[in-house]
C-alpha cells in the first residue's frame, strides 16, 4: 500500500531560501515559482547552486515560462542545457558502437547510472547532468569487455596496474571512441569496503535486466528493484547530498514493487541507507514517506532519527558556501546504530584527509592514470575482477 501522501503548503518548504525553493522545482518538474528575492540572484549564483545539485539544465525547464529572465540568468542556462544535449548524443554514439559489440560477443552487460537516469527515469532527458557512461558487465567476461571497447576504438584511462591491483576497485576509467568517459564496472560498489558491507549480487541483477528504449537506442537496463536499490546505496554512499542523486531516487521509484525492493535491500544488508536515502528524497520532494512499510519502519529508527534531525536543522538543499553541505550521516548508515557512528567517525577523519590533500595540491594528481605497465599486476587485478571480488 502506497504510503506517501502530499505534504501541505505550510511545510518546512516555506523557509527554504529562494535559490534552495528554484532547485526543487527544476528538480522536480515544477514550474518554477518567481519571487522578488529570487530575481536578485546573480545568473553566477543561479549556475554555481545548479552545478553543485547538477541540475542546472532543469532550471532552464523550470523557468521557460517567464516573459523575461533576471539580468545574466539567460547565457548560464543556455550553455548549461547545450552542453549536457552534446554529452548526451556523444554518450549515445559510444553506447551504440560498445553495446553493439558487447551483445554481437554474448556478453551479459547493462548501461546504469547517468544516460539511463537521464532518458528514461527523469521526465525530460534535458534536466538532468551527466557526464560518464557507465556500463555493468558480467564479471567473468570483464576482461574480455575491456578488450572489446578498445577494439571499437575506446581507450583505457587507468593504466597504474600496481594500485589498480592494490586497490581491488570494481571499474576501469576508459574513453569512448567519440570522446565520453566510459566506466566499465565488474561491480556496482567500486571499493572493496562497500562491497563487503553490502553484498550486492551482480549476476543475479544481469539476469534480471530489461531492454528499454534509451533515445531510440534499445539497451539492456536493471529491472526497477535493482535500479532502485543500486541508486539509493550509490546515493548514500555519496553523503545523498546533491538533489541530482534525491531525484533520481525518487523517480526510479515510481514503478517499483515495494516489497520486492524491500526484500533485495534486506538481502545486500542495505536496508538502512536505502531507507534513509528514499525517506529523504520524498521529503525533499513533498511527501511524507515512501510505499514500503518496512522502509518506512527502518527510517525511522535511531539513525534514520538523527539524519531527520539535521535536515531540521539545515533544511536540504544547501547552497555554495554553505557550511554544512556533507552527508556523512547518510554515507555512515549500516545495519545497526554502533556500527554506523564507526562508520561516522572513520569517514570525519576521511574527509580531513581529503581536505588537506585539497589545500596542498596533491588531489590534482589522478594515480591510477599514470602508465605503470606491470604485467603481474594486470593479471592479478583481472583475476580479482572476473571472480566477482573474491580472488
């Protein structure tokens, strides 16, 4: 039974600060609502708020009903819309020419993420930003993917063999023939801790795939369950801190058998950041609560309690500037509430890390780019890859 229902205008909606009210109704498909303090915001600010929740080419949507735009608004979303019509027809010439080959090869693939959000989850497949094609291929066949994207003329970005072997990771960054990054994964979770805390089944999720039409192109896609269960733990894992990512799992939701995504949740242990992620997306988008019972039950626990808390607090979305735009509460959430504030800690002293190698320059450097030819290495990492991660 379907349990959301609309929440009332007088909601905490109403103190979201114009720029924050604008995103959610690109996001979500509203007309955008105009207001004397929205229009003194700079076309600069109007870009930078949409390019952190990566929905920049939605509020082009959201206000082409205005007579007139705001002074500078007009050039950011006209750039912001074209370039992501360009990086999708890119990414469907490489889609075309890989999945053709990676079908012509029987290999059991699917296209996740980004392009299959865009084209057939959101609305319109101008609202939503993209910039990678990420492809799932059945583990066993990994290398022999690898190969066949290069021989339809992409190329490997990942070549340090010694850290891609040290580092176990689920995916190659490659480059398509017409210039999109491909990312090729073997696993949906790409670090072996995330592997390990949620067992996501791959094979069975090839298995189940559908063949939908993306753009006119037929490509093979999760079924509904396993595309909502893969965007909520990405979310999370994410800190579910942009609306980009709260949209997405909104929309996929919308066909789904709530049971069943319940059930898949329960068996990869993920049911608690796939809770909190669904019950902070409907939130966020106007109701009160997701159509599973069980996920419904498990956001409100402890956890789910604290992450509530704090939107309270700092209503979502934050903006450019803000200080308190991080979503560890969601990326921490494991199945019990000790293992989750471990999990909090661990990742405050993390983002410290990544803070200091910001300040002293040293995150301009992509290791796992640099050439390190090592023939063992490469091996060793393929094993682990085409034994699902448990070589």
């Amino acid at each position: 039974m379907a349990l959301a229902r609309r929440r009332s205008a007088a909601g905490p909606a109403q103190s979201l600060r114009p720029v924050a009210r604008l995103l959610l109704d690109a996001a979500f498909d509203r007309p955008a609502q105009r207001s004397a303090a929205l229009d003194r915001a700079t076309g600069s600010e109007i870009w930078e708020a949409g390019r952190l929740h990566r929905v920049t080419p939605a509020i082009a949507r959201a206000v082409r009903g205005w007579d007139e735009l705001p002074d500078g608004w007009a050039p950011a979303l006209r750039s912001a819309r074209e370039r992501q019509l360009l990086r999708h027809l890119q990414a469907l010439e490489d889609l075309k020419g890989i999945g053709a080959a990676l079908d012509r090869a029987g290999i059991a693939w699917a296209a996740v993420k980004g392009a299959t959000l865009a084209s057939v989850v959101w609305p319109h497949a101008d609202m939503r930003e993209y910039f990678d094609l990420d492809l799932l291929v059945q583990p066993a066949a990994f290398r022999d993917a690898v190969r066949i994207v290069e021989d339809v003329g992409g190329r490997l970005l990942d070549r340090n063999w010694p850290a891609l072997r040290s580092s176990r990771r689920g995916e190659l960054a490659m480059v398509g023939r017409h210039g999109t990054h491909v990312d090729v994964h073997w696993h949906l979770a790409v670090a072996p801790s995330v592997r390990r805390a949620f067992p996501l089944d791959v094979d069975a999720m090839l298995a189940r795939r559908r063949r939908r039409e993306l753009s006119g192109i037929s490509v093979p896609m999760l079924d509904a369950e396993d595309q909502a269960l893969h965007v909520a733990v990405h979310a999370a894992q994410a800190g579910a801190n942009r609306l980009m990512w709260l949209a997405d799992a909104y929309y996929v939701t919308a066909d789904v058998a709530w049971d069943e995504l319940a059930r898949r949740s329960r068996a990869a242990r993920a049911s608690v950041p796939v809770a909190l992620v669904l019950d902070r997306a409907y939130r966020v988008a106007g109701h009160d609560g997701v159509g599973s019972e069980e996920l419904a039950g498990v956001a409100s626990n402890a956890w789910g309690r604290l992450a509530r808390s704090r939107d309270a607090r700092h209503p979502f979305p934050g903006l450019p500037g803000d200080a308190r735009l991080g979503g560890g509460v969601y990326a921490a959430a494991r199945p019990s509430a000790a293992v989750s504030a471990g999990q909090l800690a661990a990742k405050h002293v993390q983002a410290r890390l990544i803070e200091w190698r910001h300040r002293a320059g040293r995150d301009a450097v992509r290791p796992l780019q640099e050439d390190v030819p090592d023939v063992a290495a490469r091996e060793a990492y393929f094993a682990t890859a085409v034994s699902g991660g448990r070589r």
